[in-house]
C-alpha cells in the first residue's frame, strides 16, 4: 500500500497580526504595507535628492559673481511707483 504524503503549501503569503493587552486586534501587517512603505521611502529619497541638487544649484548660480554681473537690473533700480519689489526668496521656487 502506498501513502502519499502531502506537503503543507509555502505559497499562501504571510501577515503579521498586532494585538492589544485585551486580545483585540489592533492592526495587521501585509506584504502590500511593505511594498507600499518601501516605494515610498525610495520615492522620498528621490525628491529629497533631486530638491537639494536644484535648490544648490540655484544658489552656486546666484553666488557666482560672473553671472552675476551679466544679469538685467532687478526692479528696485527702475523707477515707478506701482512696483512692487519682492524679497528675495532663500528657497527655490519662490517657497518660503
């Protein structure tokens, strides 16, 4: 007589229950939570690297005195009185 022996199924995913001093469920963790965490960690790096790279290009631009010198004259030099002169921004984009 032959037996044949089943092996329990390893491609049912996973989930990691988080529970209360009471036994009530708090909260569940997924493979989807993972994935969703990681894309969004690797997103925010992203902006974040590509932000500091225009907001320090912007200011080596603006800190080169050869540039400088060849840029028009800023409105506070032109005369009229319905202008309005803006501070200059210290963040790229005009955010402050």
């Amino acid at each position: 007589m032959n037996k044949t022996k089943t092996r329990p199924s390893t491609d049912e995913g996973w989930a990691v229950h988080f529970y209360d001093s009471d036994r009530h469920l708090r909260f569940t963790l997924e493979p989807s939570h993972i994935w969703a965490f990681s894309w969004g960690i690797g997103v925010g790096l992203l902006v974040a690297i590509l932000w500091s790279a225009l907001y320090g290009a912007s200011h080596s631009f603006l800190s080169n005195p050869k540039h400088v010198a060849n840029l028009p004259p800023a409105s506070e030099t032109i005369s009229g009185e319905d202008l309005r002169n803006d501070p200059a921004s210290s963040f790229p984009f005009g955010i402050d």
